[in-house]
C-alpha cells in the first residue's frame, strides 16, 4: 500500500530510533534514494499483509510464510491471553496514529479493553532486533497509543518474531512513563526537522541510510577506524 505524502514527508515510528542517533537520517532519507534491493522489504509486506487481512493457512501458497503466520498467530494469542484472560477487546490492524503533526506510526496489532491495551509489532523476517523491553520503535508505538487514547493508563506491547527462539518478548508500559519518553521523541523529532541537522555515522543508523554513498561524516568516521 502507498503512503500518503502526509506520511512520507514526516518521520515514522520505525525511523525515530536512526534519527535519535544521526538527526541528519531522515533528511538525509527524504533526499537520496535507497540503491540496493528491496526484495526483503517486499517480502516482509507481504507477510505484513497476510496478517492485517488474516488469511487462512490453508490459503497461504508459500510454506515459509504459512509457517510465519503460523507462529504469529500462536505468539499473539499467548501474549494477549496473558493480558486478557480469556476476556476479548476490540481489536483493530495496521491502524496509523498521529503525534500532532511531528511523526506517526501504524500498529501491526491493537486490542483494547477498558484502560489495558496490546500492541504487537511484527518482524517476519529472519534475523534477531532489539528485544521488546529495548525497542524503540515499539517504545513510540506505545506512546502513540496513550497520545491518541486518554482513557489507556497500560499499554502491554510485544515484539513478534516468528522465527526466532523465543518468537516474542513482551515489555509493560504504564502512562506516566510513557508521557516522559514522549518529550524525549518530542525532541528527537525536531533535530530531525531542523536546519543543518547533525550527521553521526554508526553501525545501527548508517545500515539503510539511502545517503550513506554520499555522507561524508560516514566516509571520515570509515577512514580513521581504517587508519588506526
């Protein structure tokens, strides 16, 4: 699905982690254009998309990816049971919020109930990310959450990946926590925006950099681990 210009022109939950390192990634993003491929990127939308839509297993083709929604389905279940008991909320999928006009994020997977509520994110993929307790992205989700839902006090978030061991880690948010780490993205939001921002090379925000071939602090920073 195409994002709208709206959300293309302002930074995403998934990029506040890079531009909390490198305030330059995401006007650095904005301008150059991604050079390598993107058949991985592809193949997790996919996935992401067999999920929002909840297609049967049995009408997943690919084995791989029956076998992701597989495990997604199962790890979603167990942490939600975990918040819920046996109680259902209303559940919505790829829903996008908005921090007033400074970032936005669409959740994978929301239930609410009452002043509880859980989000998932899902990593279809294989390979490891920061666990949930750690995650930023997942970090901004949940204050997206608590941003848009006066009502929410807990926000239970967990981070699925279905091919990992385990295929979930979980982390508990309060609101009062939330609304201090919401400052901070606050802040990280406008060095991004802001004029002659920073450039800071590192290994977490210089891998899908699109201007890292052109970034001449990256280049520096490349040259003196070189020369040591």
């Amino acid at each position: 699905m195409e994002r709208s210009e709206k959300v293309q022109a302002k930074l995403s939950a998934s990029k506040l982690e890079a531009s909390s390192l490198c305030p330059a990634y995401f006007q650095a993003n904005q301008r150059f254009t991604w050079q390598g491929d993107r058949d991985s990127a592809n193949e997790g939308t996919i996935r992401h998309e067999i999920e929002e839509n909840q297609v049967p297993l049995d009408k997943i083709d690919d084995d791989e990816r029956r076998k992701c929604a597989y495990r997604s389905r199962l790890a979603i279940q167990e942490c939600r049971e975990k918040v819920f008991g046996s109680e259902d909320g209303v559940i919505t999928r790829e829903e996008r919020y908005w921090y007033e006009d400074l970032w936005s994020g669409q959740l994978d997977y929301m239930e609410a109930l009452g002043v509880n509520v859980f989000i998932a994110d899902y990593k279809t993929l294989h390979g490891s990310h920061t666990p949930a307790p750690n995650n930023i992205q997942l970090l901004a989700q949940a204050v997206l959450v608590i941003k848009n839902h006066p009502e929410v006090e807990n926000v239970f978030a967990a981070l699925i990946e279905p091919f990992n061991d385990p295929t979930y880690t979980t982390v508990k948010y309060t609101r009062k926590f939330l609304e201090e780490k919401a400052m901070w993205f606050e802040e990280v939001a406008k060095r991004a925006y802001s004029k002659d921002p920073d450039q800071v090379p590192g290994g977490k925000q210089c891998k899908w950099c699109s201007a890292l071939y052109v970034c001449s602090s990256a280049r520096s920073h490349l040259l003196s681990c070189i020369n040591k």
